[in-house]
C-alpha cells in the first residue's frame, strides 16, 4: 500500500533535507547578475576607433560568424562598413585559425 502525503511544519523540512538534491536548485534572475551570454575577455564594440564609428574614413571591415545547425557547418561574413560589400568564406571550424584559414582562402580566390 502506497500513502501519498502532504507534509507540513517541521516534517515537510525535515523531508526536503533528506531528499535534497545534490545541486543547487536553479536561483531566480532578480538575484545577482545574469550571466548567459557572456563572452570572457571580449572587446567592447564601444572601444572601436573614433573613425570607425563615423563611417567616414572606408576600409573599415566587420566580421562575424555564422553556425549551422549543430555546429557541424559555419560561414565567416565580412562587410566594409562604408560601401557595405560583403565577402562570405566557407569555414572548415569555428576557431580563429580555421576562420583565418577560410578568409585567406577567399583571398588568393579573387585574385
């Protein structure tokens, strides 16, 4: 026979000891800082060149990345910020050599 229960006052905290998780149970937003999506060590786009910001002076190239799904492919972009040409390399990963890697590729390509 199974008996199902409420527990209330001191057995119910006495219960949640004995069946407590290892972990910690997950903490609301409201308390501390989120933390998700934070990259370590990353540059600020607020800390780019005075020029850079303007859009004024041309050459000035912004790159990203792109992934598919699961990871398994990605694609590096590149955009002049002035005249807003873009160049698109096929990436073999996700690092910053391999992306080198792919742009250098895309380069001798061209030319």
């Amino acid at each position: 026979m199974v008996l199902y229960l409420l527990p209330r006052g001191t057995l119910r905290c006495e219960l949640l000891v004995a069946l407590r998780l290892a972990r910690n149970a997950r903490l609301p937003r409201k308390r501390g800082t989120d933390r998700r999506g934070q990259i370590p060590l990353m540059t600020s786009i607020a800390e780019r060149p005075a020029d850079a910001a303007t859009r004024m002076v041309p050459a000035h190239w912004e790159g990203d990345l792109i992934k598919g799904a699961c990871n398994v492919s990605a694609f590096g972009t590149m955009a002049e910020r002035t005249m807003h040409p873009v160049l698109l390399a096929r990436l073999e990963g996700t690092d910053a050599r391999r992306a080198c890697l792919g742009f250098l590729e895309l380069e001798t390509a061209s030319l």
